[in-house]
C-alpha cells in the first residue's frame, strides 16, 4: 500500500470543529479516490461513496430541491446504506459531473449530520457551471503526485533514514557517501518512473521499466482524451496542441515556451484561455517570468512569458520521441539539456505550496526558480552537471543592490556544502524544501485610549 502525505491532512480534518467539507483537487490518475477510499472506510464506522462518472443516475439525488432534508432523503434510498449522524463520512467523488452537488454542499455542511468530501479532477475547468459555491462552508486542499520523499517510502527507504537527510538538510552537514549515493540513484529512478501511483506501484512490484511506460503512455492517453471530452470548438484544437508540444518546448535551450512554434499567426490573447485550461486540469505547470526577483513576485510577472511543465516527471519522460530512460536511469542528467530535471523540481516546488516563477534577462542571465517564501524570496538553481559551482547569474542577481533575498540554494549531484551564502544540496534533498513556518496567529489592536473620553461641542 502506498502511504501518501495527504493522509495526516484527512486526519487532522476530521478533527477540525466546527467543520467544512474537504474539497480535493487534482489532476487524473494522481490517487485522489484511493486515499478518501481508504481513510473513510478506517475512521468511519459508515462510509457512503458516490461516482458521478460510475453511478450513472446519482446526478437525480441533486436533481430537485437543494435544502438538506431532501438531499439526504434522496441519498439513503439512491445508497441504500446505513447512515448515523456523526459516525458517517459521504464521499462525491468526480464532481465535476455534477454541479448541483457542489452547490448544495452549503446546505449540507449547515445542517451537520454527516462530514462530507468532494473529489474531482476536472474542478478547475469546470468552475462555471457551478450555480452557486459554497463560500465558507468549503475547504479546498489541492492534491499531486507523489513526492520523492513518499516514492522514497514506496520503495523502501527507512524513516529512521529519511530523519537522518532531514538532519543534515537543517544542520547543512554532508550526507554520509553510501547514503548519498543510493539516494541519488534512488532519485534517478524517481525521474523516470515520477510519481503517478500506477506507474510507482508497477515500478515497486516489478522494476520493470517497460511495463511503467507503458503504464505512464496509457495516462497521457488519458489526458487526451479529458481534453476531447471537456474542452469545446476550436478550444479544443489548441489544448491539444498546447499539450503535445510541452516535451519539445522543454528541450528548446532556455525552456521559454513559444506560440509560434504550434502557430505561427498564434498571439497570446488568443491561447490564453488554453493554457489557463491545462493549468486548471492540474494537467500542466506554468512558470512566469518575473521583471524584478522580488516580493511580491505576482506583482511581477510577466503573463506572456513562461515556461510550461508536465505535472509529472515520468510522464514527460514517456512523452519524449525518443527512448532517454536508460540514460537516466544510470545518471546522465544532461540528457534533454536538463529539461526533465528541471521538470522534477516545477513539481516538487508546486507540490510544496509555492507558486512557480523563474527570471531571466539579458543583462544578468536567467535563475530556474524565484520562489516566494513568506514575504522573502529564495533564488534555487538546478544543475545537470559537474560545473555546478559556476552560476554567474545567480552572482549577478545576488549583488544588485537593493535587491534582498533569503535561501540561496543549488541543486546538483555533489553532497551538502555552503560557500559564499549559497547552499550546495543534492538533488533529493528537494523532499525538505517547503514554506517557513507562519505564525498560527496574528493579533493586532488598535489603541484607542488616547481618544478618551473628550466631549466635542458641535456648532448650533
């Protein structure tokens, strides 16, 4: 079984008081009804699941009225499951399919009875056909897949293991040589094999990479599929489009991804709504450039300027025309010019909570990753090769002044150093980049003291 991160998320949730309904978002086949699956079947005693995909007629239980006496009624005779106030966990699963059921989740959470969550992967997409959301009565948790540190755990890796990188990522201590050079060939495979948790379950069950492929092909084929289902008209045309050029738009030598290149009259005004679609499917990463790398960095984007990653490593690996797992596979990261490395890392820091940016100009060169972390902002480059101490860009940027940053951080194949501000980190030690701490509250009051108890007199 794999054991996902999200899991401690769903715990926690069902704590919470008073509570809202959990709403998952995320793209296709990354494990979403699985986990609910599971942790609804092992911390309620009552466990009733709808698939507006698989139960062909549950969209009439939200046919009618949406008060919740009505719904609940409908839902017991639709399931004809026992359901007790307070043991019983309701799951909608795909609920893209049915926007009355978004709607009436408002309702539901009022009326208390049962803890309600909500699965889709086609949420983003779909958002317009939502009447009416539930503002306030809803807790949306964006879900991706798997992280190295859970791949790491599929396959084997040890917690007590894990603790022991995690202490050397803090402290900025080398990892011991035999640790550091299983987890990187334990990270080469992570590039291939990504983290979709089909394709890791083969790869744990069999080691056969053939039979991954086949698995990942099998997804992409998936995706395009959704997108003839959901996207409409010519809309449709340019999502394809948009979709299948990714890997080469990647393999171009500074990643940016170009319009004409799939349409040579193509203007942005034009595309936008189809790159906004991918993105909204959790199906593609986008990362903006940024005019200065400084908070707040969605102040500074520049929207026409990006760079579009696949949500998984092992699905552009399985994209690419031609057959560049083995090279992977025994660390030929220069392979694709990086590409697929840096795509590692778009989903490791998007996975993480973080809005993905990069900065690029002529004057200083570009930085991979300008990542806004709290109201400070980290600069994280990504080297393929053994040159990774030479990054004049990052030099640049750092000595403008004026210009403040916080971590400073390159990743590559060497082991853990720091020289001149900058930390060195393995390329696994991705797993333990996440936000700073925030402060679980803030209170601010006004003084209003020197107010008194004056008595103005007003003109008669």
């Amino acid at each position: 079984m794999l054991e996902r991160q999200v899991y401690t998320k769903l715990k926690s949730w069902k704590n919470e008081k008073p509570k809202r309904a959990l709403c998952m978002i995320g793209a296709r086949q990354i494990g979403k009804t699985t986990i609910i699956e599971r942790f609804g079947r092992e911390h309620y005693e009552n466990f009733v699941e709808i698939n507006f995909v698989t139960d062909t007629d549950a969209h009439k239980i939200f046919a009618g009225n949406l008060d919740a006496d009505t719904i609940i009624e409908n839902l017991t005779a639709f399931k004809m499951q026992k359901m007790e106030p307070g043991k019983t966990l309701v799951f909608l699963d795909e609920i893209q399919e049915c926007p009355n059921a978004r709607s009436a989740i408002k309702f539901l959470v009022e009326d208390g009875r049962f803890d309600y969550i909500e699965s889709g992967s086609m949420l983003g997409v779909r958002y317009h056909e939502v009447r009416s959301y539930p503002v306030g009565f809803e807790e949306i948790y964006y879900m991706y897949p798997m992280s190295f540190e859970e791949y790491a755990y599929a396959n084997g890796v040890q917690e007590s293991t894990i603790s022991r990188l995690r202490h050397c990522y803090v402290k900025r201590e080398p990892v011991p040589d035999a640790i550091h050079t299983t987890m990187l060939k334990l990270f080469y495979t992570y590039i291939v094999v990504g983290g979709m948790p089909a394709a890791v379950q083969t790869y744990v069950d069999s080691h056969d990479i053939g039979r991954v492929v086949q698995v990942q092909r099998d997804i992409l084929e998936l995706y395009r599929l959704d997108i003839a289902k959901y996207a409409t008209g010519s809309e449709r045309i340019k999502i394809q489009a948009i979709f299948d050029s990714i890997p080469s738009q990647l393999n171009d030598k500074n990643r940016r991804f170009f319009l004409s290149k799939i349409d040579e009259n193509g203007r942005y005004n034009r595309y936008e709504n189809s790159f906004l679609w991918l993105s909204d499917a959790g199906v593609a990463l986008p990362s903006y450039n940024v005019a200065q790398p400084q908070a707040p960095l969605q102040m500074n984007e520049k929207r026409n300027i990006f760079r579009l990653f696949l949500n998984d490593t092992g699905l552009l690996c399985a994209a690419c025309m031609t057959n560049i797992q083995f090279a992977l596979l025994n660390g030929d990261m220069e392979v694709n010019m990086g590409s697929i490395l840096e795509n590692v890392f778009a989903q490791s820091i998007r996975s993480g909570g973080f809005s993905l940016h990069y900065y690029e100009s002529k004057k200083m060169g570009e930085v991979d990753f300008v990542v806004q972390n709290g109201m400070k902002t980290d600069l994280i480059e990504v080297k393929s090769g053994s040159d990774y101490k030479k990054h004049p860009a990052l030099n640049h940027i750092c000595e403008v002044e004026n210009w403040i940053f916080g971590k400073k951080i390159v990743f590559c194949k060497g082991n853990i150093e720091e020289e001149n501000d900058i930390a060195y980190l393995p390329w696994y030690m991705v797993m333990f980049y996440q936000r700073e701490a925030e402060p679980l509250g803030y209170i601010y009051q006004v003084d209003l003291s020197g107010l008194g108890g004056a008595e103005y007199e007003t003109e008669q």
